[in-house]
C-alpha cells in the first residue's frame, strides 16, 4: 500500500510516469527503506496507464461488494431505559481504551 500511496504522490506532484527512483526518494523521505520488488510489481502495474482510470475501475470494482449493511431490527420491549444506559458505559470504555491506544502500536506507513 506505501508503494501505492508514493506512486500517487508523485502524480499528484505532476509526474504522470514516476520512476522506482521518483517512488524510493518520496518514500526515504519518510524513513522507509523500498523493497525493490514489490516497488517494480506496482510501477509495472501502473506504468502507462492513467490513474484516475484505474481509481474509477476500482470504485466500480468496490461498488459490487456487499458491506453487510444489512441489520436486524429488535423490538425495543419492556426495558427501554436500561440498554441506553449500558451503551453510555460502554462508551465511556472504549472511549477510555482509545484514547491510551491512539497509534493502535503501528504507524501509517510501517
């Protein structure tokens, strides 16, 4: 995904064909060392063909997925006040695990 990432940098700076060398300068400006291979798979993928194209194939290619968005309606029965408050708990707890956790232990590009 850094590989990616740095070849849409460098065409949204105005390079249309980056090199490995235009990807490996942006990405050693982070501190990322490129592995030379899976540099050449992308740049090989890429090469000659235009970006938003290849965005606009794959927003159609996503568009298929199913998001599951699907949800099952519960009937909201007798005890209507005490499921509100137990999510206003559980809130507060994942609120307080986030918060001490803000990288999740990783950075965006490692």
């Amino acid at each position: 995904m850094r590989y990616v990432a740095a070849y849409l940098l460098a065409v949204l700076g105005g390079n249309k064909n980056p090199s490995s060398g235009d990807i490996k300068k942006i990405l050693e400006s982070v501190g990322i060392e490129a592995d030379d291979e899976r540099l050449d798979k992308v740049i090989s993928e890429l090469s000659g063909k235009d970006v938003q194209d290849v965005m606009a194939a794959g927003k159609e290619k996503l568009a298929s997925v199913p998001s599951g968005g699907a949800v099952a309606a519960g009937g909201a029965g007798a005890g209507g006040a005490a499921p509100a408050e137990e999510e206003k708990k559980e809130e507060k707890k994942e609120e307080s695990e986030s918060e001490s956790d803000d990288d999740m232990g990783f950075g965006l590009f490692d």
